[in-house]
C-alpha cells in the first residue's frame, strides 16, 4: 500500500543506527531529502512552534498536524515519521489518527503515555495516563491500520514522573501491545540508556534533546548499544538562532549585505523550492 511505509519498515529493519533529522515545514522537508537523510520526523515541539508560536503543553490539534503533514508528504518522497502526541484522546481517538495518517501518506507515528495537555518530554511537570490504559492505544493503533508496513511507536515518559523502573516495564508492556519500535523518553545517565537497550528486545529511538535532560551518548555508543533511530529535532533552534542575527544585522545596518555569506542565493533557492519542474512543465505545455 505505502511505498513510504515500506521504506521506513525497511530501514528499520537494515543493522546500523540511523540518524532521525526533525522538519517542521515543506522546505525544511525538502532540504533534509536533498541532503539525503533516509527519513525524517515531524514533531509536535517544532510544529507547535512554527504554526502557533507557542509552546509543546497541548496546544497544537489533530486537524492542525495532519495539515502539516499532509504538505510535507505530499512533496517528499523520503518516509515521515509523525508525533502523534498523546493520540489526542483515547483508544477511539487512536484509531481514527492511525487512518488519517495512512491517508495522509505518513509511513509511522509515535504516541506518548502522558495526560493531556501533554507537554514536551524534557519539560517539567509532565504526568502519564495508567499502563493499561496506554496498551489500550497501542493495540488500538496496531490494529487500525490499514498498511502492515505502518509503523507504530510506543513512547513512555514515565521515567520523569512514576520512575526509570516504571518506564522500563511499561516499555515492555507496550511491546507486547504490538508497538514497532519503543521510545523511552528522558533518561538522564548513560548509564539508563544502556539499560534500556539491554532490557527492551524492539528497536530504539534515542532523543538528543539540545539542553534538554538526557546526555548526549555519542552515536558510536548508541549504535553499539543498539539503538536503530538518534532522533535529532531541534532544527527551530538553529533557525532561531540564524534568523536572531539576520534580523539584528538589518536593524543596526539597514541592509543584510553583512549577512549574505550565510545566505542561499537566488537561483540556488528556487532549485531547492523546485523551480525547475515549472521550467519543465513549461516547455512541456506552456505557449
């Protein structure tokens, strides 16, 4: 059914830890295929921020992710890992989010087992609905798809709130639900991360989290540990951080002429946004 499904089971499947890049828009979709990462992630964190300019505690909706989402599958043709937050509700809401994503061409998604609001998993003040009711979802989830190749991920932030211990078996838990691939959020020593690799038989995804609460384990460590997914998402920090400056040579020059050697010219921006395929399509069918 799902080319990209397919890609991202295959990928998972393939011995080596693959690194997870975050985009938050079409051009930041596009750009991470173009510099040619297997797959990339969209999350609420970054989506949260681009489109309402606020903060990851439950803000963005359903409608407003599968909006997104939608644009960006539609002009990439590299698997799209999708955060489905706390599945906005429960096992009922899981199932229909689980379909809508398939329709949106999303080859996977992620669920968390925090209360909603829901908050970013490094933030404080974050709590977590019963084991039960999370296996729930993630059956939920495994059964509502359409595409076997679909990818379901089960993320526990229960280490910050009930306990590393707690995490670990509710991890196991949802293995057994049938999740895909697991996703222990926030462990704070490296020690805690090879823990998890040693105690979950399911692939990994590891969250380097810019200044966040967990260490950053070199990728050599983790791939030996055996983790399959580092997921790096912190594009918007970067963006940031390039626009901050680009705005303050502006204001205190009048010009970015200051800037431009950290700039994508002209004609190299509109061959990234796709330019040439309208220079096709011209000489195609234009008169």
């Amino acid at each position: 059914m799902g080319e990209q499904a397919a890609a991202l089971r295959r990928i998972i499947e393939e011995p080596g830890l693959v690194p997870l890049v975050g985009a938050y828009d079409v051009l930041s979709a596009r750009l991470a295929e173009q510099s040619g990462f297997p797959a990339i992630h969209v999350g609420g964190y970054n989506l949260s921020a681009s489109r309402l300019g606020m903060p990851d505690v439950g803000f963005l909706t359903m409608a407003e992710n599968l909006d997104a989402l939608r644009a960006i599958t539609g002009r990439v043709s590299i698997p799209v890992l999708a955060d489905g937050d706390d599945g906005y509700g429960n096992h009922l809401n899981v199932t229909r989010l689980v379909r809508e994503l398939e329709r949106a061409g999303v080859a996977g998604v992620h669920i968390e087992d925090q209360v909603f609001p829901k908050r970013c998993g490094h933030m404080e003040g974050k709590r977590v609905v019963s084991r039960a009711d999370m296996v729930a979802k993630i059956a939920a989830a495994v059964d509502a798809r359409r595409d076997a190749d679909f990818v379901v991920v089960a993320r526990t932030d229960a280490a910050a709130v009930t306990g590393f211990d707690d995490a670990l078996e509710r991890a196991a838990a949802y293995a057994e639900a049938g999740a895909d691939v697991l996703f222990v959020e926030a462990p704070e020593q490296e020690e805690q991360v090879a823990t998890i690799a040693r105690r979950i038989g399911k692939p990994l995804i590891y969250n380097w989290c810019f200044g966040g609460k967990s260490p950053d384990v070199a990728p050599a460590r983790l791939s030996a540990m055996g983790f399959k997914f580092l997921l790096l998402t912190d594009v918007l920090f970067a963006v940031a951080h390039t626009l901050r400056d680009l705005y303050a040579e502006v204001r205190h020059t009048g010009t970015y002429a200051g800037f431009a050697p950290r700039m994508v010219p002209f004609a190299e921006f509109n061959r990234i946004v796709g330019m040439g395929e309208v220079e096709a399509l011209d000489q195609r069918y234009g008169r």
